[in-house]
C-alpha cells in the first residue's frame, strides 16, 4: 500500500465512523479491531499493534488538548 491508497483508506474508514455515530462508534471500533485480528491471524504482530496504540493513547492522555484520531480524520 503506497501513501496515496493509505490516505484514501483511512479517509474511508474515518468516513464509516462518522457514519454509524458516536453513539455506536464504541462497537464500530470494536468489530473492526477483531476483523482485523482475524485477517492478520498472528499472535506477535498484533501484540506490537496493541502495544503501538496503547502507547499512543497513553501520549494523548498526558497531552489532554491534542487528539491525535480527531485531528487525523479531520484532515482526511
């Protein structure tokens, strides 16, 4: 995947989110999260993908002005 098809991916999921509404983007995150687990179908990485963003959010929690998820799919 090149940048251009990533943007145009990730503008597609942020889309779809939008779409189903905060009140079901909790379960929306959710059921993507496991379909991606199962597609990818490998202990380790996923381990270091969990990692990844949980380290993430721990940053945005100690910086509580700045979302990096909303700003991203704001550019998108």
């Amino acid at each position: 995947m090149n940048a251009e098809e990533l943007d145009g991916i990730y503008t597609e999921f942020c889309r779809a989110l939008g779409r189903v509404g905060e009140s079901a983007a909790e379960s929306f995150l959710a059921r993507f999260a496991l379909m991606c687990m199962l597609r990818i179908d490998a202990v380790e990485p996923l381990r270091e993908l969990i990692a990844a963003a949980a380290e993430g959010c721990a940053e945005e929690v100690a910086r509580p002005d700045a979302s990096v998820a909303a700003e991203a799919c704001d550019e998108g």
